[in-house]
C-alpha cells in the first residue's frame, strides 16, 4: 500500500487515500479509486517518440508545441527522466488560455550509443482547471563521427615522417582514446 502512495506522488497523481485506507479497503473506495487510476494513468503513455538524430559530439535542440484550448491559464510542472544528456531550461511552464508555447529540449551528443528519457509535463491544480499529465519518449541517434581535429600532413612518397598529435580529454573523467589515421588522395 506504501508503494502505492509513493508512485502516485512521484507521478504527480494526488488522490485522498491513505495506506490504511488501501490495505483495509471498502469496496466503494477502491471502486472510486480504480476508476480514478482509469482515468488518469492512460496519460502517462508517451503521446510520441522525439528522435534527436545528430552526428557526434554535435549538440540538438528540440521545440515540442504546447497549446492550450482552454479558458484559463494552465501551468505544467517539467520533469526530465533517463539520461543526462538530454536537458532542459526551467522546471515549469505557463501556457495562457488559448495560445501556443515551444518548450526547447536540449541534447548533448556524447556517445554513438543509442540513449533514452522521457519528458513528462503534469499540470498543477488551479482552482478547477487541471490539464492532464503528457509524456514524450526522447531517443538519441548518431548518424556519423565528426572529427574534432584534422590534421593535414604532406610528406615524400616511401619516406618515414613523423607528426606529434596532442590529444585532448573533452570529458570530465579518465579516458582510454584510440587515434586513427584515414588517407585521402590529393588527386
């Protein structure tokens, strides 16, 4: 029954029960209560799946359109879950009556791994106006390496030549790097 309690408050549900009121049910309670989860939970499927598709070490951003048709003002509370790399500005936002607001959704491209979060907007009470809660699935895709140094060396045909490469730690812990050399032709 804690359980319970604790998920709905994590998702931002708020319903007047308590455990004993849970573990020692009466049936038009959790009738009343399972009818409100019926209600409810369907919001908190993700609405669509927003796919950052960016080279590596590139950095994305992401608009998602808000709009609300309603008469009133409408605040959502903005919670970023799963990975660090996708990031956000503000922890809430107000959307007037009747307009139309792009919340920015920042991506940082670190790893050519796939990576993955959801965003989840839920609305805090105002008065009577309560929107429902909406979620989107965020997904990371490398499409390529982009090289974060060229170095052009001109050198004899069938001669050794040397160059000195300084490698740099772009992150901000310990690292094992491989260097690759690629040829392309002049002509």
């Amino acid at each position: 029954a804690a359980h319970i309690i604790a998920a709905l408050q994590e998702i931002g549900l708020s319903f007047p029960v308590q455990t004993s009121d849970i573990s020692s049910a009466q049936p038009r309670d959790m009738l009343l209560f399972v009818m409100f989860l019926f209600q409810n939970l369907p919001h908190y499927v993700p609405k669509t799946v927003i796919v950052f598709s960016t080279l590596l070490g590139v950095n994305m951003t992401k608009n998602i359109e808000l709009t609300n048709p309603s008469k009133r003002a409408i605040t959502y509370h903005v919670q970023l879950q799963g990975s660090g790399d996708f990031s956000i500005r503000e922890d809430s936002v107000k959307i007037e009556p009747r307009q139309t607001l792009t919340f920015p959704v920042e991506f940082q491209s670190r790893f050519t791994r796939l990576v993955q979060g959801q965003i989840v907007f839920t609305s805090r009470r105002e008065g009577n106006v309560h929107a429902a809660a909406m979620v989107f699935k965020l997904r990371s895709r490398c499409t390529g390496k982009k090289p974060r140094k060229t170095i052009p060396v001109s050198a004899v045909l069938y001669e050794i030549g040397t160059v000195d490469i300084d490698v740099e730690n772009p992150f901000g812990e310990e690292a094992a790097f491989a260097v690759s050399i690629r040829e392309d032709s002049v002509c």
